[in-house]
C-alpha cells in the first residue's frame, strides 16, 4: 500500500501534484508572456499605419475637394449648377458610404491576438482529459 503512494522518481502524490501545480503555473505564464509579445507587436504595427493615416489624410481631402469643384464645374456646362452639385455629392455620398461600410467590416473580423487564443484553446483541450482522468490513448501509450 505505501509503494502506491510513490511514483517512479519515489516521491510521493504531494510531490506529483507539485510539479503538476510548477507546470501548469510555468504555462500560465508562459501564455501571459506570448500574450504580452503578441499584444505589443499589434499595437505597434496599428500605430504605424495610423501615423501613415494622419500624415497622408489631409493630402487626400484637399486633392479630393478640388477634383470634386472641377467636376461640378465641368458638367455646369451641360446642366445647371445645382444638379451639378447634386450628382457629385450624390456620387461621393454612395461610394463613400460603400467604402466606410467594407472598412467597418474588415475591422470587425479582425482577430486581436488570435495566436495566442488558438495555443490557449490548443493547451486547454491537452489538459482538460487529463483533469477528466481520460487521457487520450496516445499519451497512455495504448
């Protein structure tokens, strides 16, 4: 009976349930620290490109007013000027209400640190059996 209260290395089930604790505290916080790299990495590439957003916006505004005066005016030639008016800002209302819509869009299928969930969910479903007391049959070497 006290040989089934020892494993291999002769310790006892306090000392297996103490590595198990070391261990599975180690992976915690080894996830912690993917975490923490992946989160970092995402907010300098996403402030990066925000910059480039600030820097390069007004530039586009400016551009886009003038071509927009010069296409009203161009077609004041064949029509008065505010049905000029009404089929510039129209136009620019629906290909920019188009564009705004696939922008949101593309931002809400964005995963933030989706590596670092799919290693939680991987490590989650490995160590879930063996809590259950069902290890699968590879790891008990059936």
């Amino acid at each position: 009976m006290a040989g089934l209260a020892r494993d291999e290395r002769g310790g006892g089930i306090g000392h297996a349930f103490g590595q198990v604790a070391d261990g599975l505290g180690r992976l915690v916080s080894e996830h912690l620290a993917l975490a923490k790299l992946e989160l970092a990495h995402d907010a300098q590439e996403l402030g990066g490109e925000i910059g480039k957003m600030l820097v390069f916006t007004p530039m586009v505004i400016v551009g886009y007013a003038f071509l927009c005066s010069a296409l009203a005016i161009a077609l004041m030639k064949w029509m008065e000027v505010p049905a000029a008016l009404l089929i510039v800002g129209g136009a620019n209302f629906a290909l920019g209400s188009l564009g705004l819509y696939g922008a949101i869009k593309r931002i809400r299928a964005q995963q933030p640190m989706r590596d670092t969930l799919r290693e939680v969910e991987l490590t989650a479903s490995r160590i879930a059996p063996a809590l259950d007391g069902h290890a699968p049959e590879a790891e008990r070497g059936e």
